[in-house]
C-alpha cells in the first residue's frame, strides 16, 4: 500500500438514480487506477462493488459498497449507493462519511426525480459537489441541452469542467477547458473558449482578491487556481461538470483528476461538529492525528459465518498500536485486535487509521449505526443519523412449526444493517409484522433470511387491528346450572352494559348488595366477561370502551363456583352486547403525500376515493404535500397506488391518529369476511 496522510485523502460518495450508471463509473475508476485487473461489469455479474447475491440478481446496486484507489499520490475512498429509494438507508448513512458528493446523471436519461433528492440532500448536508454524465456515447444525446437543464435545475454554479468530443456513437474524447490544446480538435461541442473564460470566472469568485486579480487582467498561477477550486467546491460555489463513457473508459481519467485536484481533502472539507460531553457544549473537530480519537459508525453488515462487520469514518485522532476505543452508546471501551480497510467483500488488514479513513472492525455486538467512538478521555458524540420512515409492511408466516421464535430472532439480526426496515409483534392480530421501504425492499430482506440463515418464511397483508364496541345500553342475565351427579355448577349473573368515551378502554362496577353474590365470585364475573373482551364476539378482535355493571345474581351453597361465575359472566355478557348496537372500530391514519404539482389532482381525487379526508395542502419548494385522515384498511397497498400514479416521484408517511366506526355498509363484509377465516 502507498503511504499516504490525511491532506492526501479524497472520500468520494456516487449518487444519482437507479440504473443512470453509478456502478459501471466505480469499476471503470478502479480499472484506470489499477486497484483491479479487468472492468467489471453490472451485467453479467462480474463487478466487485454489486456483489451481494441480491444485487447481481436485480443488476442493480442494494447496499452501499465501499472501495478505494490511489491516483497521483491521492488516496480515493469510495462509496457506491443504490439509487432507488427503496434501499436509501446506506445512501443516507454514507453521507457522514464523506466530503463530496459525485452526482452521476445519465446523458441518455437526463435528470431524474432521484437525481434532485439527493442533489438537495448533498447540498443539505453541505458536501462538496462535482457532476459526472455518463453514457455520453449513447442514442440521442444532446449533451448542449443537457448541460442547460442542470444549470436551470441545480444552479448557475455547475459549470462545464470538460467537453466532449462528438456525441453518441460519435463520443470518441474530452476536451479540457482548463487546459485548452491549441488548435482545439475538431468535433468539440460546445464553445470551449467562452466554457474555459466562464469557468475561471466562477473559480475566482470563491476569493475576492483573487477575484480582483483576475479582473485586472493578470495571470493566476496554477497552483493558485487550484487551491482556489478546491475552495470553491467545498463551499458550493462551484460544481464542475464532466463527461464520459464507460463502455470506452473515456473522460474517466479527467473525473480521477478532477477528484484528485479539486474536491477537498478532510483538512479542506465539512467541518465536523460533535457534542464535547465533558462540557456539554458543541465543538468542531479538527481532522488531526494529532487531535483526540473520534470516529463515526455509519455502516453494519452481519454475516452468518464471518460475523457483525461495523464500519466507521475517522474524524480526528489515530488508532495504531494496542487499539481500543470508548463507545459513547454502549458506555464501554472496546478493545480489537485488527482493523481493515475494505475493498467490496473483502478486508484488508492495516496497522492504522488516521483523519479520513474508512475503517471496519469485526464481532462487536454492541456497536451500531448512528454510534460515536472516542478516546474515553475526551468523550464527544455526533448527530444521530435520520432515517426515512418505512411504511410498507408484511405479516410473516413461518413454514414450519415452532420456528416462530427463530424467525424473529434472524429478522432482528437484519435490522442490525438496515435502519429502514423493522419488526414488529402486533398484539392486537397476533402477527409479526415487517415494516420496509417497499414490497420490493421486503422481498430483498426475505431472501436474506432465506440466503443467510436457512429460513423460509411465507408472507401476506396484514389484518388490520380492528376493534369492536357497543354504541348503545343494553342489559341481560344468565343462569348456568348444570347437574351431572355429585356436585353439580351453578351461578347467575345480571349486568348492564354501556358505551365509554373512545380510548377509555374497559371499566367494571359491582354494584351487589345484599350478598346476592358471593364476594369471593365477583372476581370470577369480572375474569369471564374480561376472557370475552379479549377473544371479541363479531369478527374476533378485542371489545374495548364498555362499562360492565354487575347488579344481581344468585348461587347455591353446594354447586356454585368460581367456574360457573365465569361461564356466566361470559354468557351474560355475549347477550347483552349482541343487543347493545355493536360496532367495529377501525383506525384512521394521519397521511402527508409528497409529489409533483403536476399530480395534485390525481392524488387527491385517490385520497377522497379511499374514505380519505382532506385536511390540508402545503407546498414544499416545487412539490406539494397533501395532508389527510384516512382508513388504514383503504391505505393497504397505497405503496404500489402512488408509485403507479406518480412514476416512483411520489412518497409518503403516515401515524396512527385515533378509532372511529367502520361505515355500516362496510361492515357485513368484514363480518363475513372474519366467519369464513374462522370456518377455515
């Protein structure tokens, strides 16, 4: 490995929509570079970024891949996203890693709804940003217009670095608008000399005084000028633009200098910020080997044989020698005996990590996502890392017996890596349930469980929790006798039943006097109707919001009992609700639908078609979120709805709001519907 220090160290991220060539762009670098002996390719399986099973099946990227080359004495970290939003977790979380953001946009497909996301989430986040066109070679291309709209899109400081030489099968070369070759080559698209003049202007203007300079009309030193570029990226005053084919492996070699050169270093880049726990008080972090250790977890994998693999960025300070370190989480000091660098699936052991690296570490159980490391002496945390909320959820079904508690114990290991997906126990169905990005995310993480662990597993929708309650008062008593030689059972119970304000739940009164009722059988009465809350009577959920007045009875010295109070109790109590105007609650759910204007119509319209009630409008830069309640039961498969409807340029959220009746119409189905499971 070439020596290097921190002031040498590029850390790259690759962003950009699915399938717009991310992938191809990294194995083409690493093949420049020499870090691989062949290209590999998306295609046909062989690239050393995608090699998760998953990801060669779907020919798309699923998790974020970290690789690193060495180019003109810079060492380049690496990381390439999945750029559909179902697995954006590793996108996310990779952007604490890192000082610019690479923005790849395919010259065949142009700027797509994923290409603005995360071009806002860089900017967010205050990375640095170079932009990379691919595909330059492909049908179609008008690479003149293209350069326009990212200018109209992101900003007059993307401005062309590089420009190609014909297009489309024609694409045969680059031309490098800070160093302009004179005769300029034939083909050139573009007008290269008022390129190169526009590009020098928005570099200077990042200094004033070299910006004076430059007006004056005398000469900047290349030196000078580059330093300069690097400021200006790391501010986002400029964002240069690149082209290149990696069919060709053309214009890659400029996107290795431009990354070399001109995007910053951890010295020059973000200036990290963390909680100095000692004093409670926010401090900045100076990228020094010097400076005490702290280093950020943004990335797990677990692996059946090999283990958890925990992934963090080094922020300040070094680890060589005897390596351990304080886990603020966890409130304890690590010890380790290795720390690698990673090359896709494989570890690479070093001796130390310094300001810059990207470093793993093995069988830590207790380190995870999000987690802050230090020197125990000078404790500090950074921000937790924000997630997206998943919404599309699955109940899981074991395939074989008595597998139930093995099931949930391998989905929780997987929720170690993967911060959008979850499982959860609902209590009211008795399912466990799985909660993802997408049905298409959900399938991924199944095969997982299957690939990894050996375990199948069946899914389906899940049952919606409702409830059952009573909308009226009602009263009834019953006499349980039963004589079968020897003692015999007997008890009777009269109640009244009435309804509760929504959410209160279940309230019972004992209202006997006189001794009617025994007090050593009360319990029992309230045991036998408290049994029927939980099994229900209509369509076998819980009965909640119902006050129960016990308020007579009888019993008999030799056969009464508590057994027979209870039965009672039960009966007494499926009579009186069957005439109490019983009911089914459903939940309502508050939902916020993030789209495009041009959907506005559409969406609401599906929202009202839904039993949806519009609450509210609000606009969100150039989209609108739509606001309103809606019936968990009409949201099912509202994933799949909005996708359909919006392209994939859609999302949205949703958190339970509260209980109301299901509309009668709608109940007789779901009480058959119920029936005929049962009969089943």
């Amino acid at each position: 490995m070439i020596p290097y220090e921190t002031k040498d160290i590029r850390t790259i991220v690759l962003l950009g929509h699915g399938a717009s060539g991310k992938t191809s762009l990294v194995e083409s670098m690493l093949f420049k570079t020499g870090a691989t002996t062949r290209l590999g390719n998306v295609e046909n399986g062989t690239s050393v970024a995608d090699y998760d099973p998953d990801a060669k099946e779907k020919r798309h990227s699923i998790d974020s891949s970290i690789l690193h080359c060495n180019w003109k004495g810079r060492e380049i970290n690496i990381i390439d996203t999945p750029g559909y939003p179902d697995f954006i977790r590793d996108t996310i979380s990779s952007l604490v890693a890192v000082e610019t953001a690479i923005i790849i946009i395919s010259a065949t497909d142009g700027i797509q709804v994923n290409t603005r996301k995360f071009w806002d989430i860089a900017c967010q986040k205050g990375l640095g940003k170079i932009i990379a066109v691919t595909k330059i070679d492909g049908e179609n291309v008008d690479y003149l217009a293209l350069l326009e709209s990212i200018k109209n899109t992101f900003g007059n400081m993307c401005i062309p670095l590089v420009l190609p030489i014909g297009t489309g099968h024609d694409f045969h070369n680059i031309v490098n608008l800070l160093e302009l070759p004179h005769p300029l080559p034939e083909g050139v698209i573009g007008d290269a000399p008022a390129a190169h003049d526009a590009l020098i202007e928005a570099v200077v203007s990042a200094d004033d005084a070299l910006m004076e300079k430059y007006l004056d009309g005398k000469e900047i030193e290349g030196g000078v000028l580059q330093s300069c570029f690097v400021k200006a990226v790391a501010g986002g005053n400029v964002a240069p633009v690149l082209c290149c084919s990696n069919k060709k492996t053309s214009g890659i070699e400029e996107i290795l200098d431009a990354i070399a050169n001109f995007s910053p270093s951890p010295v020059e880049g973000l200036r990290r910020t963390a909680v100095d726990l000692q004093k409670n008080q926010e401090i900045t972090l100076e990228a020094s080997k010097d400076a005490p250790f702290s280093a950020h977890v943004f990335k797990s994998v677990i692996d059946p044989f090999v283990g958890k693999l925990s992934f963090f960025r080094v922020v300040s300070g070094k680890l060589d020698g005897d390596i351990s370190f304080y886990n603020v989480t966890s409130k304890k000091i690590d010890k380790v005996g290795h720390i690698y660098r990673v090359f896709g699936k494989e570890q690479q052991p070093v001796s130390r990590a310094i300001p810059g690296d990207i470093i793993a570490v093995s069988k830590l159980e207790d380190m995870h996502i999000s987690d802050t490391i230090c020197d125990p002496k000078h404790p500090v945390k950074f921000p937790e890392i924000t997630f997206p909320t998943p919404m599309s959820s699955l109940a899981v079904i074991p395939t074989s017996k008595g597998a139930e508690k093995k099931i949930s114990e391998c989905l929780h290991k997987l929720t170690e890596e993967d911060k959008t997906f979850r499982v959860s126990h609902d209590t009211l169905t008795n399912e466990l349930v799985i909660t993802g990005m997408s049905t298409l995310h959900l399938q991924v993480m199944t095969s997982r469980l299957k690939r990894r662990f050996g375990i199948e597993i069946e899914t389906h929708t899940p049952k919606i929790p409702y409830k059952e309650t009573i909308t009226a008062r009602a009263q009834a008593q019953y006499k349980h006798k039963k004589q079968s030689g020897g003692h015999g059972q007997y008890g009777e119970v009269h109640i009244k039943i009435e309804p509760l304000p929504r959410g209160t739940g279940f309230e019972f009164v004992d209202e006997i006097v006189g001794g009617v009722i025994p007090r050593q059988y009360i319990p029992a009465v309230e045991k036998g109707i408290r049994e029927v809350l939980d099994k229900g009577i209509l369509i076998g959920h819980p009965i909640v919001d119902v006050r129960v007045r016990l308020f007579h009875g009888s019993y008999h010295e030799v056969d009464s009992s508590e057994a027979a109070f209870k039965i009672a109790a039960s009966h007494a109590f499926q009579d009186a609700f069957n005439h109490a105007k019983s009911v089914i609650l459903e939940p309502i759910v508050n939902i916020e639908v993030t789209i495009p204007a041009k959907f506005m119509g559409e969406i609401t319209g599906n929202l009202s078609s839904h039993r949806g009630h519009i609450k509210g409008m609000d606009s969100l830069g150039d989209l609108q979120v739509v606001r309103a309640a809606i019936p968990m039961a009409s949201i099912a498969n509202y994933e799949t709805e909005l996708k359909s409807m919006t392209g994939g340029q859609g999302s949205f959220t949703i958190e339970f709001s509260h209980y109301d009746i299901v509309p009668a119409h709608l109940m007789q189905p779901i009480i058959a519907q119920a029936h005929a499971a049962r009969a089943k």
